[in-house]
C-alpha cells in the first residue's frame, strides 16, 4: 500500500510539475494558475487509490493533496538559491499551494468512495 501511495504521490507531483516545465513563463504571482491540468491528474489518482481500494480516503487526500507544496518547495528552493529575497511569504504560499492542492485530492477520493460504493465493496 505505502509503495503505491508514494508512487501515486511523485505522479501527481511530476504531472504538476510536468505541466509548469510546458507552460511559457508567465508574470511574477500567477505561476500557479498553470497547474489546472496537473491537479486534474492528482484528482484522478485519488480517486484510482479509494476506488481500487489501495488506501483509505485520509489518506490519500493526504498524500494527494500534498503533491503541489511539494512541487512549490521545490521551485522556492531553486528560487531563493538564486535569489535570497525572492519568497519572502513563503509560508503563505505553501498554505496557498497546500488549499489549491485539496480541492482535487477530496473531490477525487469521493469519487472513489462513490466507485467503491456503487460498485458493492465496503469503503
């Protein structure tokens, strides 16, 4: 359970990140509005891990919901490497990223709970 979780989670991740490495490069503040397509996989991965019944719905809210401050971790580091005054509300922007993140993670795991539901397996 926990290597397909972990998997799942760097899917989500790459998929987020995949989407921001194609997008062009837009204005300082409205980098993370290119993650849509991205979140719409980790949406989907959530509701493969309920629905096939790899982990319970907290948990893979949980890990699914964590795949876009991941990937913001990744790109403050490498941006306040460059530049120590960049991100200086960090922690805002992770609570933000960690927020925009959830809404797919949840809605995922109910539709999973709703496939394990109608399909007759105890959720």
């Amino acid at each position: 359970m926990r290597v397909l979780l972990f998997l799942c989670f760097l899917a989500g991740a790459a998929a987020i990140e995949l989407q921001r490495f194609l997008a062009p490069p837009l204005p300082p503040g409205e980098s993370y509005l290119v993650i849509g397509p991205g979140l719409v996989v980790v949406a989907l991965l959530a509701a493969l891990l309920v629905a096939a019944g790899v982990a319970p719905a907290r948990l893979a809210i949980g890990a699914m919901a964590a795949c876009a401050p991941a990937v913001a971790i990744g790109h403050i580091a490498v941006e306040v490497g460059a530049d120590p005054t960049a991100h200086n509300l960090w922690p805002i922007e992770l609570v933000f990223v960690f927020l925009v993140g959830l809404g797919p993670a949840v809605a995922g795991a109910l539709a999973g709970l709703l496939v394990r539901r109608l399909s007759g397996q105890a959720g």
